[in-house]
C-alpha cells in the first residue's frame, strides 16, 4: 500500500480524452487538449475539431474549426504554429499532420495499432500504442526510435518535456506498479527508473524546464514530484483519502504550483515550496511546535505513518459546477494574473482567479461553453474567424508573483540534430534559437519544419523499427 494513502472506494480509469477510440464524454466531447504553453486550447467531437485562443478571459476566440474530419478522437497543436497533429475512431492506427492554415496535409504515418497518445515539442513527436512508442524527428518527420514491447498502457499514458534542451518522455514501467521510466528523447537513451507508487500510473506531467515531473497512481489519493533526471522525490502532496481518478496534472509556467483535476467536483492546487526549520524557529507558535513533534515521531514511526505527517495538503482549490467527468486543467498567466483553466467532459471550459499568496477557495471569473447551444455564458466562445496575435517576446510574467521576470541575456547554445537517416544530418548544429525562441508560425513552405519530403505520402511505423 503507497504511503499514506486510503483504502476505500474504487480505482479510476483513464484521463480525459484518452482511451478507447470512439470513446466521448457526455456532451460529445471526444478529447480536450491544451497546447504545450496554455496559449490555445483544442477540443474534437464527433463533427471535427476546433481550435481557441487562450489569450483572454471573458472573450473566447475560435481561431479554426475543421468538419473535414469526423470522430476526432485526438488532436495536439504544437505551441501556437499551424501544425496539428489529428488521429480519427475511422482510422485510429493512422496518425494525419496537417498545416490547418492552409488546409493542406504535412503527412501521415501509420502504425500497427490503434494509437493511444500523441505528444509534441519542438524537436520530437511521439506517438504511444499501448505496447510501443515511436518517436519521431519533428523537423522532417523521420522516425528515430521504436521502443518496443514496452509494459501494457491501454489508455496511452506518456509525458513529453517541452525544455528543448531537457527533451525528456515518460512512460509507465509497469502495468501492475507506478514505476516511471524516464527516456532521454534527445539522445534516444534510457535515463532512470523511478519507483513512484505501488499501484499502476494515471498521470504525469513535465514542469516548463523539464527538471521536475509529477505522478499519481490509480488510487488518486497522493501526488508526488521528483527531480529530473537523478529521479529523487522533492514533493509529496496529498489530495484527499477515497480513491479518485486523476484525469490531469499541471505546473504553473515558472514551476511552482502544480494542479491536479479528476472525476470528482475538486480541483486542487499545490505550492511547491520547502519546509526549513529556520522558519520553524522564527515562529515558536503552537503550530510549529506540534510541526517539530512530527517530525522528531517520524524518525521511529513506521514509514507508512511519517509519509502521512510529511505530506502537504493543497494550498488552493476550486469546486466545479459538475462533477463525476473527465476534466483536464492548466495553470497559466493570462491578461497579467494568474488563472486556472479547467475544461470538463460536457464541453464547458472554467477560468478560475488564483491567489498566489494566500491560496484558499478559487473564484470562477469567466466560464465558456466550447461547442453547441444554450447555457454559453461565454460571449465569445462561438465566434469564429479570428487569428492568434503572435506572443510578446519578452518573458511572461512569473505565476507565483503575477510580475515580469528579470530578463535574461540571449541564448547563445547550440543543439546536435540526431536525425540518423535524413533531415537535420548527423552531427548537424541546429541554433537553439529556433526551438527555443518564440512560437512555431509554419506559414509558408520554408519555415521550420521543412516537412516536405513525405507529403501526400505515407509511411509506415511498423516497417521502420529500430
């Protein structure tokens, strides 16, 4: 039994949009996906998908909508450029990128199962079946890697770093306990194994840098955060004691607060900050003296207990209108505060105000329907037509202080393309700059990535294994 956690109720399923293909929520919502910085949101239903703006509050921009291609079960943008990344309950072994923009297709893979998961930065995409991961060079779309006979994962569950030099993927390294392998995608190699929980993963996510990663197991009673890539545990949160299916989690852009939804009506918010004993000895109160009697009593109570007495309870939370769905959730700044965004099975999204400072019960500021008629208190969550504005190029704002960051001098390294047949060549020096600085556009043909040579073609992933 995981360290301080319950015993009652019953283990979840899989997180929200991820699962068998064809499987929607109740409102026809096949998956909802936010993008890798939380500037766009993409949703698919049994019609197609579309694509909003992140960028305000109260309005909600429909920046594309397809009806090209029905029973979208999957769909990924990279940052905010024009690629997408589609797979369809018609076709679910068949992985479509397209340039939505211009309404063209990039190119298409297919693979010898139903595809599960599709991941993205902006060096690797990454496609999960249940028993194999393909990784492929996003530049022109090579497969690098096929890690093969990996431990059974029927609801796809992988994380991808979007740190373009901490390029890390990880995945379950069992089906029966929560051990996390963590692969280096850059140098396509094993980094470690970390043994995270006794019973089997339901999420993982990557903060913004790629040096931390958060897990939950089946039960949904612990969350915990390890250091990247030495693996050791940091953080242990603990979100409740009946067991729970934790559908997401999320760090806020500068790595200090992770969000965690699930299919009850709570979504909690989590500080990522240590506990040293100066502080203790500032404040002789009655609180800290009852905080170093736990701690002296965890040195000889048994592990299960003082794991209990270590764990930090949530530092915000927000009690949803609707509860008993699959709900994805994202920290983000947006309009120079910080917001959570939660998106539920019905195709509602909710934006949240959160206080940095004092945390405690989240105020609901806005909230849009994405898709369908009636209860849209969303002004703009129908409009359609209207383009992303290009982000500012300075640094956001950090989320714990809601105020502009130091500026940092320019990026000067430089990164090895490992692309072994094709595309960037071997040995290739790609500038960092074209990872690292500002959002993927891909509006015309010569503009990162060159994905020219498979198009209108297909390629199949089960013939290029390594």
């Amino acid at each position: 039994m995981e360290t301080g956690e319950g015993a009652e109720g019953t283990p979840g399923g899989p997180g929200p949009g991820v699962g068998p293909p064809g499987t929607t929520g109740p409102g026809g919502l096949g998956c909802a996906s936010f993008n890798q910085d939380s500037t766009s949101l993409a949703v698919a239903t049994k019609t197609g998908y579309k694509l909003f703006s992140l960028t305000s509050v109260e309005k909600l921009d429909c920046i594309h909508e397809s009806v090209d291609t029905p029973d979208v079960y999957i769909v990924e943008r990279l940052f905010s450029s024009s690629l997408v990344v589609v797979v369809c309950t018609s076709m679910p072994r068949r992985m479509n990128v397209y340039h939505f923009k211009k309404g063209t297709e990039i190119c298409n893979y297919s693979y010898s199962n139903d595809i599960l998961a599709v991941r993205l930065n902006r060096q690797r995409l990454v496609v999960c079946l249940e028993e194999s991961i393909y990784i492929h060079n996003i530049k022109d779309m090579k497969l690098l890697k096929t890690l093969l006979n990996t431990p059974a994962n029927p609801s796809g569950l992988c994380a991808l770093s979007i740190n373009h030099s901490n390029s890390y993927l990880a995945y379950p390294g069992s089906a029966t306990i929560g051990e996390i392998i963590v692969y280096d995608a850059n140098n396509l190699s094993t980094v470690t194994m970390i043994p995270a929980h006794d019973s089997p993963l339901a999420a993982l996510t990557f903060n913004g840098s790629g040096t931390k990663l958060a897990s939950a197991s089946e039960r949904g009673t612990v969350i915990r955060v390890f250091s990247i890539p030495e693996g050791q545990r940091l953080f242990e949160f603990r979100r409740g004691t009946r067991y729970v299916s934790i559908s997401s989690l999320s760090f806020s852009p500068d790595g200090q607060f992770l969000c965690a939804s699930s299919n009850t009506e709570t979504v909690h918010i989590f500080k990522l900050e240590q506990h040293g004993p100066s502080l203790q000895e500032e404040a002789p109160t009655w609180t800290a003296y009852v905080g170093k009697m736990f701690s002296a009593a965890s040195s000889y109570l048994p592990a299960q207990v003082s794991g209990m007495m270590s764990q930090d309870r949530a530092f915000a939370t927000v009690r949803l209108l609707v509860s008993g769905q699959r709900n994805a959730c994202t920290l983000a700044t947006i309009q120079k505060l910080p917001r959570l965004f939660v998106t539920s099975g019905d195709g509602q999204l909710f934006i949240y105000n959160v206080d940095p400072q004092d945390g405690g019960e989240c105020v609901l500021h806005h909230q849009h329907r994405l898709f369908g008629v009636g209860g849209d208190s969303g002004e703009g969550a129908e409009s359609e037509g209207s383009e992303v504005t290009a982000p500012a190029t300075q640094p956001c704002p950090s989320y714990a202080a809601t105020v502009a960051m130091p500026t940092t001098g320019p990026v000067t390294a430089t990164l090895t393309g490992y692309s072994e047949d094709g595309g960037a060549a071997k040995g290739e020096v790609i500038p960092e700059h074209e990872f690292a600085a500002g959002p993927v556009c891909l509006d015309d043909e010569t503009e990162f990535p060159p994905i020219n040579w498979c198009r209108n073609g297909t390629r199949d992933g089960q013939g290029r294994r390594q």
